[in-house]
C-alpha cells in the first residue's frame, strides 16, 4: 500500500515534514467555522460524551440530535441509565438502528456503576475493555472529556486522512488501517485536544464529505494529495461490493377483540435483539397450525400485505406481513414476559426495530385494527 506525497517544499512549511502545519489550520479553521452548539458540546461530562460518540457510530448528526435529548431527559446521569431496564433503553434507542450499541451502552453503565463507584473512568484500556467501546470512541471520549491527547480514526477522520495522503485501498483492511492509525496519532496535538478532536470530525461531517466535498474552502487543500492528483471521488475507496444473501420470513401482525397487536420479545444477541417485534412464522410453514403449535391461537387470515425488504450489513430479510385475527386464544402464550398485548394507541411505546412499527402503524392506515 502507497501514501503519495506530492509537495515538493522540504523546509519547515511542508505539511507532510511539519504535522503542526495539518493542526494549526485545522484549529484555526475550526474557531472559525466550527460547530459548537451541539447539544453534547454543552457541558462535556464524559457520560454525556460517551452517549453521544455511541450514538454518532454509523449515524450522521442531524439524526442523532433528536434521539440524544430525549435520551438525556431520560437518562441524565450514569446511575439513571444503570438502574433502569434494557426494556426502557431500547424504547428510547428505537428507529437509531444498530441496536447492539443500545444493548452496550446500558451493559456499561451497569459495569461502571458497579465495578467504578459510577465514576467514568479515564483510562483508555480500562474504556476499550468495555462493551460497545472502541479504540476511536475511548480516545474521542478521553480527548473530549478529560482533554487526554488521544488519536481518533472514525468514519470522517478516515476520510479526511485518505483524501489527505491519497491513501489507497478499502480503509477496512487492517494494513491501511494500521496506516492511517499513525497518520491520525502524527497529527494529533498536545494541546488543545479536543478543539482539535472535534475539528477534525466536523471537517469530515461538514466539508470532506463523501459526495460534493467542499475542496475550495478546505483548510487543508494547499497539501491534499488527492485535489493535487485531481482524485478526490476515488478516496476512500468503497468496501468491495459482495452479493448479500436473501432470508425470507412470514411476520403476523395478530390483533385480538380489544384491537391490541401480540408482540414477543426476540433473544438477547442477534439481530433485533431485545426488541419487541411480530411472531415469526418460518417460511415453509402454514400459519395456521405454526400458530397453534407455538401461540396456542386459533386465528383468521384477513389479509397478506405487500413484500417488505429490510437490509442489514450482511443479509436482505424479506418479510412478508401477515394480518389476523385471533379468533381463540389460549391464556398459556401470556403466562411469562416473552409475550404481551400491545395496545398501539397507549401513550407508552416499547422498544421495536423501525420495520416492525411501521407494520403496526400500517394498521391504523388500513382501518385494520378489529377486522
């Protein structure tokens, strides 16, 4: 794997010879143009900062703004987040996405609680050893919150850095990851960590994004290999493409006489899990003895709903919604909490994964919920 550097000065002003050239005008930038009326920006507690950094994995910051204040009127502090049930963690992480990060998220404040006195620790093998914390997110956190001079190397900071280098390659390869690890560590500053922390993420988010980077007013354009060699489009390099797999399922969207939807809470691990969602029914199965066998409901079809198809990282699942009515119902499927009735017009929610409260919802849109 290549870097190219493609300035040509060899005194103190190359970039690439000088990395305080490379913070300095991300700093200066930054006071500038920077954003600092984010919500997580007020009061930097390492709490607040760990929430965020977990919810901005994967997800972009309009996004998350939302979701991050209810979360904290929720939630104000690590002792709230660890007393509560995972339950009540994923109803206010529903419709985020990538729900493993709820799950980590509420298994670490226990941890800290118990194991830390509460206190959110300041070392970062101690963060990394934690659920759901990474080598970036423990730096960003450190850096952010304690000011402890800490490399990051998230989605933006990678793009920034290949874009910078004319890094070549699928930034997912351990090799290439391993290089723009000592790129991010070079730059980063002694002072003024966590201005410089934030600069550079709010670069990649705000002007070196994937599509239309804004190249013309970049402080880092006079030394960017890759405006110089006129390839901005091609860094990063994109995952290499692979065929995703089909999983096909039947999901039945059961209401009984009250209009309430019979919901089963899925397992721990695996996808969705320990969300709420719909009865599953395997494919090569017939609803009608499925149900008997595993609700011990008897139940009228009312109708199949068009094919929904939602996409994880590495499968498509196919979903075909099935509306019923259960016609008799035997009290056994209730007797645990792997089962409820839900009521979609109570004012408390539970946690479910996006596509399964859009099904729910489809009721209400089709009139459906006493067919």
């Amino acid at each position: 794997m290549q870097t190219h550097h493609t300035s040509t000065v060899k005194d103190d002003t190359d970039p690439h010879a000088d990395p305080k050239w490379f913070s300095r005008q991300l700093l200066k930038w930054y006071d500038r143009n920077g954003r600092k009326d984010l919500p997580w920006q007020h009061n930097p507690a390492p709490y607040r900062v760990w929430v965020s950094e977990i919810m901005l994995q994967q997800t972009q910051v309009s996004t998350v703004i939302p979701y991050y204040l209810r979360f904290m009127e929720r939630f104000p502090a690590l002792a709230t987040l660890a007393d509560a049930s995972v339950d009540d963690v994923l109803q206010y992480w529903s419709g985020l996405g990538y729900y493993a990060r709820g799950r980590n998220l509420h298994k670490t404040a226990q941890l800290i609680d118990e194991h830390f006195d509460g206190i959110f620790p300041d070392n970062i093998d101690v963060l990394q050893s934690l659920p759901g914390i990474g080598r970036s997110t423990a730096g960003a956190i450190l850096a952010i919150a304690y000011k402890q001079h800490h490399a990051i190397l998230d989605g933006n900071v990678k793009r920034v850095l290949t874009r910078f280098h004319a890094v070549d390659g699928w930034p997912g390869t351990p090799a290439i990851e391993r290089t723009l690890w000592t790129h991010a560590e070079r730059y980063t500053p002694q002072r003024n960590v966590a201005h410089y922390t934030q600069a550079i993420m709010d670069l990649g988010a705000t002007l070196c994004t994937r599509a239309n980077p804004g190249c013309d007013v970049c402080p880092l354009a006079a030394a960017c290999a890759a405006r110089q060699q006129h390839r901005v489009q091609d860094f990063p390099a994109s995952k290499p493409r692979k065929t995703l797999p089909v999983r096909q399922t039947k999901m039945l969207v059961l209401v009984n006489s009250n209009g309430e939807v019979l919901l089963e809470k899925r397992p721990p691990a695996g996808i969705w899990g320990g969300l709420w969602s719909l009865p599953e029914c395997p494919d090569e199965e017939e609803i009608d003895s499925w149900s008997k066998q595993h609700l011990h409901n008897d139940i009228k079809v009312i109708a199949h709903w068009p094919l929904l198809r939602h996409t994880f990282s590495h499968f498509h699942l196919d979903i075909t919604p099935i509306h019923g009515r259960v016609t008799v119902s035997q009290p056994t499927i209730m007797d645990g909490d792997h089962y409820v009735w839900y009521n979609p017009r109570d004012a408390k929610t539970r946690g479910m994964a996006a596509p399964i409260a859009r099904l729910i919802s489809n009721l209400e849109d089709t009139g459906g919920k006493r067919s």
